[in-house]
C-alpha cells in the first residue's frame, strides 16, 4: 500500500498535507500520536470512508480511489472502487456492528453480498470464525446481548470473513473494560501470527505494539514525525515531539509496556 501526496481537508481544516509512506505486503505498521493527529482519518482514507481531498493510495499497486489518467487526476468508477474496497477490512473502536442483524448475519452480510458467496458457503466459514474467536454458540444473539468484549469479537471474525489483505484497526481496545481487553489482543495477536494479512493499527497499547508490529510511525500534525522500528521507537525516539509523547503515553508511574 502507498500513500502519495495524500491530503485531506475537513473544510478548512487541513489534516493530512502532503503525506508519503509505504506498507510492503504483510507489514505490521502501529500507527502512534497525539489525539487528533489523523491517525483515524488515515485507516477511513483506506477504507474509503472518508473521500480523499488531493493525492492517490495504491493498494498493491493499484489506485484506490483515483489515479493519473493522460496527466490528470481522475476519480475511479465506482465498479474499479468497489472491487478494490473488498480487498479491506477494518474493526472500530465502537465495534459499529448492525445492531438488528444476529450475529451470524453480521457476518455473512458482506461475503454474500459483497463477494457473492452462497449463503451455505458464507455461514461455514462464519462459524469457523466464531469458533476461532471464542464464541460459536452466540451466531444467533443479537450485538446488543453481548458484552464489549464478545461485540468486538464478532466485529474482527466480520472483517476476516471478507478475506482481507489488509486489515485496519482502529483503537480496537479502547472501548473495553480493562480485564477484557487482553482477550481481544490475544486474538489479534493470533490472527498477526498465523496469517499475512498487512495491518495497520493505531492503538495505546504499546505492549501490543511491541509485540506484533515491525514497523512503528508517529504522527503529528497529520505528518510522520518519526518512524522506526518498535524496539527503536519504544526505546530510544530520536524525535523530541516522540520522547514527549511517549512519556506522556508511557509515564505517570503506569507501566503499559508491561505484560499483561
Ligand atoms: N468527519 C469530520 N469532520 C470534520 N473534522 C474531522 C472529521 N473527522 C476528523 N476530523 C478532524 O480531523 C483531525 C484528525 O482527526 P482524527 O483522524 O480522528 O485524529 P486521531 O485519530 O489521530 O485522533 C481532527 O482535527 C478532527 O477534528
Ligand atoms: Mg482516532
């Protein structure tokens, strides 16, 4: 995936100016910075939630959204953007689950529509999903009879059920009560080792971080600061505006990079 001269203005607000970056194919990038950074902003670009002001994503060499025809910038139509759209997947913060479907049908919903699988198909591998999540008897509940913690596991077997080749998350945690968030991690940590499935995540979660990503990117100001390796970045940020933040993330005697 690549970014060039992404911009994104919300009015005149301008969140992302000139932004270049590249995730190779199975790249575990955590995305880190100060709260209104642009972090969410960038994971909706790729999901094509939000619509890009200036620039071009690539998704494996192909335009996301828009694309240099005869020297000038051209939107894709939307048959090219829905087609490259399936190949991504990403999980919330408010687990955004469609709350009058079950569960099973949360699942499936996007296989069948989307991908055009039979419905059999779809509900077998919608079940092996719950299975891997923990929760194969609740396919039938509804989201809201179920705790943060299972909502948002049904939220991460929907984003798999679509096969994706890369997948976002964005502060997939940070809605959850504390005891309940190891659980989650642990399942992505899972998915991170047994799949190559290229990941972007912006999470507090610096253990995490640590732990499955290679890469680390802070942001400020809608642009990369700094970006290093976890080990680096966790350890050692050469950047003024990181030492700050992390101390900031990291400090007040709370040791989050410790193991949970
Ligand atoms: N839908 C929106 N309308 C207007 N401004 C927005 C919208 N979404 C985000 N912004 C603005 O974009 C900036 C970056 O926000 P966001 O990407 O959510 O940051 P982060 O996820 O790093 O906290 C903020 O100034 C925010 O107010
Ligand atoms: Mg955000």
């Amino acid at each position: 995936m690549k970014f060039e001269n992404v911009e994104k203005r919300f009015g005149d607000n301008v969140v992302l100016k000139d932004l270049n970056f590249e995730v190779a194919k199975g790249d575990r990038v955590t995305l880190i910075g100060p709260s209104g950074s642009g972090k969410t902003t960038i994971l909706r670009l790729v999901m094509t939630l939000e619509e890009l002001s200036g620039g071009y994503i690539y998704v494996d060499g192909e335009p996301l959204t828009h694309e240099v025809r005869n020297g000038k910038r051209v939107e894709l139509g939307e048959k090219a953007q829905k087609q490259i759209r399936k190949r991504i997947g990403m999980v919330f913060q408010q687990f955004n689950l469609f709350p009058n479907m079950s569960v099973l049908e949360n699942i499936i919903e996007a296989p069948v529509h989307v991908l055009g699988q039979s419905k059999e198909q779809a509900t077998a591998r919608a079940m092996e999903l719950l299975e891997s999540v923990g929760l194969p008897d609740k396919a039938d509940a509804h989201p809201l009879e179920l705790s943060g913690g299972q909502q948002q596991r049904v939220a991460i077997a929907r984003a798999l059920a679509m096969d994706p080749e890369i997948l976002l998350l964005d502060e997939v945690t940070s809605a959850l009560d504390p005891e309940i968030v190891g659980e989650v991690l642990g399942i992505l940590r899972h998915i991170a080792d047994t799949t190559d499935i290229t990941m972007l995540i912006v999470t507090h979660e610096m253990q995490f971080a640590r732990d499955v990503s290679n890469r680390v990117m802070m942001f400020d100001g809608g642009k990369v600061v700094e970006e290093a390796t976890p080990e680096v970045m966790f350890t050692n940020p050469q950047h003024e505006r990181t030492q700050s933040f992390l101390q900031a993330v990291l400090g007040n005697g709370e040791d989050q990079t410790g193991t949970r």
